[in-house]
C-alpha cells in the first residue's frame, strides 16, 4: 500500500526519500525497492561495512532485477575517520559489483546538523560535506533522469536539487 501512494507522489512532482536500514532475507519492505527510482546503499567504505552490504546486495540486486530495475542501484559512501583503511570506488566496484555514485568527506559536525539536530556551523552551506551532498544528489538525479529517457518515460519533476534531504 505504501509504494501505491509513494508512487502517486511522483505525479505531484514530490520526491520521497525512505531510509530501510538493514534489509533481511524476504524482507517486507522489498516491494518499496521495486517501485523506486533509485536504490542506494550507504556505507562507510571499510571491511566490515563492505562485507555487510556484500551479504545484502544479492538480495538486493534479485529484488531489482524481478521488477527489471538492476540499473537502479549504486552506492553512495561516507569516508570514515583516519587511522581506518577505506576502499575506493573501484575497489569497492570490484567487491560488490555496484557503481559509487556519491562520496562524501569524514565531517562530524556537519554531519550532525541532520543526524542529530546540531547548530549549524559557519560556513556550513559553502563546506565540503555540502558540496559533496549535492554532487552526489546530484549524479542520482542525473542517473534517474538517464535511465527514464533511455526507457522513453518523462521525468515529471524537476531534475535540478535546491536543497539537500535531511
């Protein structure tokens, strides 16, 4: 029911951004995957979360495939701190076999600002974790926006972000 109204949203022009956690084998929450325009994993790109997105993206990419949106998943990924090892978008590519499609810089206290509800700090909307936000944002539009034309469906909202999702 929910991904019924979740796609009515779309020809209001409103966009719906859900974060499912973890998802577990026949997880119910599947047929939201199969409605929606993009899927990305987030993760820090370390062994151990590499290792669980590895035991996630199979079911994943079958869940995808059966509504023949495979094309829809990418990973966006958030450095983690120094001295920890992170992978980069090629190695993870080659482990995972999903594209990164966003990289985001290690920044605590802008990261706050949405996770937890911090004071914004100066600068904040001219910072690097912004810039990277909306880079990332971006390519996801861009790749929605590719994929509809490739399947001669018409985008029925704007393909320009003003604002980053909280």
């Amino acid at each position: 029911a929910l991904a019924t109204t979740i796609g009515s949203l779309e020809g209001a022009g409103t966009d719906v951004l859900i974060d499912l956690g973890r998802l577990t084998p026949n997880d119910p929450r599947s047929p939201l995957l199969q409605v929606a325009d993009a899927v990305v994993i987030v993760l820090r790109p370390v062994l151990t979360e590499a290792a669980a997105a590895a035991a996630q993206i199979g079911e994943v990419r079958n869940t995808l495939r059966l509504a023949g949106r495979e094309d829809t998943l990418g990973l966006w990924t958030i450095a983690a701190p120094a001295p920890l090892f992170n992978y980069s978008a090629q190695e993870l590519y080659q482990l995972l076999g999903v594209p990164v499609i966003g990289e985001i810089g290690h920044d605590i206290r802008s990261a706050a600002v949405y996770g937890n509800g911090a004071v914004t700090p100066s600068r904040f909307e001219k910072s690097n974790y912004i810039r990277e936000l909306r880079a990332a944002l971006s390519t996801t539009t861009q790749r929605i926006t590719e994929r509809a034309e490739k399947l001669g469906i018409r985008p029925t909202s704007s393909t320009t972000t003003q604002e980053v999702p909280a």
